[in-house]
C-alpha cells in the first residue's frame, strides 16, 4: 500500500461553510466525532473533503504559513531570518489580507522612531491608559494583551531595521500626552504600504515562497493523526493543492465577516453589515476540527465606521460626531466609540463634522484623500451651521445649538457631556461633514492558544505542530500592532521548536 493511502483530511464541508459547520451547536472545542462527515474506506485511505481527491503532496517546507496580514508576515520573519524554508499562503488574490485596508493606527509605546522624536513613553509607563482603551473594548486576556503590548515596540524596530518599514515622525502628531503610544505608517492614515510592502519584499529576499488564490480546506493528518500539512483549493477552478509542512501557523483573521458564525456567536451584532468579505472565520473551524479549543468568540468586538480612517480622525484634530437629529451622542476621540454607540441607539448612520484645523493637521493627506474618493458622503464648505445642516438633512436648531455647546465645553477645557480628551478644541467656519455607517470590522475570542502561539486542545493541551496567532486566535484582535507582535512571538516559538526536534533526532 502506498503511505499516501494513510493520511487523512480534517477540514470544512460544504455544509460548515454555508452554515458554519458544527460549530453553531456545539460548545467551544466541541466538534462531532468525524468533522467531515465521511469515514475511511476500507484500505484506510483517508475520506476527501466535499468529494476532493486523496491527498498528494505537490511541495514541502519547514513552515506554512495560512495568512498574509500583518500576523502571518510577521510569524514568517524569525523562520525566514533562520534559513527555514517557508511558504506563506492566502486565499486573496493579493497579499497582506485585511491589514491594507486598516487605517494604520499601531499601537506602540517606547520604539526607537518614537525615542528619537523625544518620546520618553515607554510599554510600562502606557500600560495602564492602554489597558482601559482595551477593558472599554472587551478584552479580557489583559495579561497576554500586556505580552503584545510590552512586544510591540520590538516588533517595530525590528520592521524597520531587518525590513525597510517606514514609520511617520511621531513629533508630528504627538504632543504632550496626544498619542505618545501611536505609530503611524510613512504618510499617516491609511498608508499601510509603508508597512506591509517592505516586510513582503524582504521576506521575498530571505527566501520566503508565496501563494495567492488558495483557501485553506483542510489540515491533512498522517497515519499516527499527527497534523503533516494542509489542503488548499483555488478560488477559481478548484485545483487542489496539498502542502507537506513540519509546523503550520495559522493567521487566517477573524469571524466578522461571517453571518452563520457571527449568527452563532454575537447575533447582537448580526444586523450590522461587515466591513469587509474576507474575515470568515475558516481558521476558526479548521482548528476546531482538529481538536483545537475555541474560547472567548461570545465577546463582541467594538464596531467602527465604514470608512476607518475617518473613525480614527478624532485622535489626531478635532471633530464632532453628530447623529440625523444634529445631536452629539459619544466621545469623538476613540476609533469606535461613535459606532457602538450609534449601533446601540439604533441611529442608523452619523456625520463627522470638522474644519480647517483637522484639514491642516499632521493627517491632511489621509483627509485630502478620503474626502476626495467619497466625495459623494462629504458636505461642505458651509460658511455656518444653517447652512451645514441643510446640505447634512438634520435640523438646523439643534445642530447649531451642538455645535455651540461643544465650543463653550472646549473654551472651558473639559467635555462635560461626554469625557472627550483628545484635542478638545472649538470649531470655526467654514464646517465640513462625512457621512459614516457602523460595521464589523473584527471580531472577539477563537483559537485557545498558549503564548508561543501554540494551538490548545479542548483539555488545554498543545496540538503538535500547529500555531496561531492574529485575530484567528483568542487574545488577538487588538490591533496591528499586537497582531504583528502576536506573529513575531509565535514565529520565534516556531523556530525554537524546529530546532529542539532537530537536537532531538541528532541525539
């Protein structure tokens, strides 16, 4: 009999990805006894995935990575830098997955761009303000997320230093206590490719192998049911591919742009629509199918703004977030306060309303490139509030009377209404407004794993060979930065473990 005739698949059906698998009935880490709905035959081959043909390997490498965003690139650096062979895979037909689309705000404290600029903040002086932005949140993990805190700034030196990344001057946007813990990419908002292009193209130099248009469908297990690599399948056509791999991280994002899981597991957040198509959760069940516990998914995550980069405007000039009654209704200076709450009170949509401070600030670009490309949601200029209101469809009275209560609140120094700190500072004509919907943008909780990224059993015991990290695992989903710091740290685990089996063998 040939070996092949022994492995076996373990991975989605066509019924978990339509209707999110099993999972929808079952608790966290509980999965049916066969997770394909198959059985082996007879010889012992292993049953296919939806009707795919037996496995045949067509490469192998050390390690495969499932993802391309900012995790995934992250975890191959440290086996790239240790001449590991290494194949990054991803379902998207371009690489870096949703982290292109983020709006750039990375969360970091004490690098060595921020040094330079004459920051004396460090990971253990921000750590307490970063714990209250992540308690507000609905992180609970807070110790891991200090790990990935306190990590972080290693993480961007090291992106800049083995990979080229380009950071902007933090002088330029942080003054005093202002974002003294915010990195931006090269030009501010949105300019992830400052970022994400560097660490792909060194990663390309060190020897790292990519694949796009593949989704991952299954892990395929040996004859001892020991995970030995995964399956892909194209997104056009459906070939099959089989990868062979000594250690597999998965960074394949998180749930929230699936409705079945979403439905499963936060159906308070079902009736908000989803900021991109690309976070459907198939890490989530793969690791679940597996064995792989999964925890902490009830945990909603905070909403932001259809366009992200406008939600983050308010950490950086000064704004007003104003609801169709022309009524302030949440603080302005935090990425996704204005969209829970307006998701919470069912207003349905709210407008940024700003000036010629925000236009000039150190984010003009990112203003002058949003209001450019949506220049269908943009009002303005207005030479006063009447004529705003009229262009924004809200009552001119109350919005006028926000606008003045909101002057009065900054000349005073204090937002009595709402706790607002951040640049605090009245508005002048002529006015501008954008138009925002609420969406889900990420998601809470998934794979169990330990701080080396590895993948825990329902018991809370480590699956061998297999890693997470990202917003496909539980105590991700706090940011780019912790995303990256998260990958980083996983993919030196990864390293650690490729070489104390090869000490192992070599005894």
């Amino acid at each position: 009999m040939k070996r092949r005739g022994f492995f076996k698949l373990a991975g989605l059906t066509a019924v978990s990805l339509a209707a999110g698998g099993a999972l929808a009935a079952c608790g966290a880490g509980q999965i049916p006894a066969n997770p394909l709905g198959t059985d082996a035959g007879e010889d012992g081959a292993a049953p296919s995935v939806a009707g795919g043909p037996s496995v045949a390997f067509s490469s192998e490498v050390d390690v495969l990575v499932v993802g391309s965003g900012i995790a995934g690139l992250s975890a191959a650096m440290a086996p790239a830098e240790a001449k590991r062979s290494v194949l990054v895979v991803d379902k998207l037909d371009l690489l870096g997955g949703e982290s292109y689309e983020a709006n750039g705000v990375m969360r970091v404290a004490g690098s060595a761009v921020q040094q330079r600029a004459g920051l004396s903040a460090t990971a253990s002086s921000e750590w307490e303000a970063r714990k209250k932005e992540l308690e507000a949140a609905g992180a609970t993990d807070l110790e891991f997320s200090r790990t990935l805190f306190e990590a972080a700034a290693s993480w961007a030196d090291h992106l800049a230093n083995e990979y080229g990344a380009q950071f902007a001057d933090p002088a330029e946007y942080a003054q005093g206590d202002r974002n003294t813990s915010v990195l931006l990419p090269k030009d501010g908002l949105g300019d992830m490719e400052s970022v994400m292009v560097p660490l792909r193209d060194g990663l390309v130099g060190k020897g790292v192998s990519f694949l796009t248009g593949l989704r991952a469908t299954a892990f395929i297990l040996d004859e001892e049911s020991a995970v030995c690599g995964m399956r892909f399948v194209a997104s056009e056509g459906g070939a099959v591919t089989d990868v062979r791999a000594r250690r597999i991280v998965v960074a394949t994002g998180g749930f929230a742009s699936s409705q079945p899981l979403v439905h499963a597991y936060t159906p308070d957040r079902e009736r908000v629509g989803c900021y991109t198509v690309a976070s459907m959760g198939e890490g989530q069940l793969l690791c679940a199918a597996i064995g792989g516990q999964l925890t902490g998914m009830d945990k909603a995550a905070p909403l932001t703004g259809d366009l992200p980069q406008v939600s983050a405007w308010g950490l950086f000039g000064p704004i007003v977030a104003v609801d169709t009654q022309g009524e302030r209704f949440a603080r302005e200076d935090g990425s996704g306060a204005t969209a829970e709450a307006c998701f919470a009170d069912e207003r349905g949509l709210w407008w940024t309303v700003f000036d010629h401070a925000l236009s000039e600030s150190s984010q003009s670009r990112s203003i002058a490139q949003l209001t450019s490309k949506n220049a269908k949601r943009l009002v303005g200029p207005c030479d006063s509030a009447d004529a705003l209101a009229e262009q924004m469809g809200v009552p001119a009275d109350k919005l006028a009377a926000t606008l003045e209560r909101y002057n009065d609140l900054a000349r005073a120094g204090k937002d009595d209404d709402f706790g607002r700190t951040l640049f605090l500072e009245p508005l002048e004509a002529p006015f501008y407004a954008v138009k925002q919907l609420p969406v889900r943008y990420r998601s809470r909780g998934g794979a169990a794993t330990d701080e080396a990224g590895r993948l825990l059993s329902a018991a809370g015991a480590p699956i061998p060979r297999v890693h997470c990290c990202g917003a496909v695992a539980n105590g991700g989903s706090d940011g780019l930065a912790s995303n990256g710091a998260f990958g980083m740290l996983t993919g030196q685990a990864v390293v650690d473990s490729l070489a104390e089996e090869d000490a192992q063998e070599g005894a």
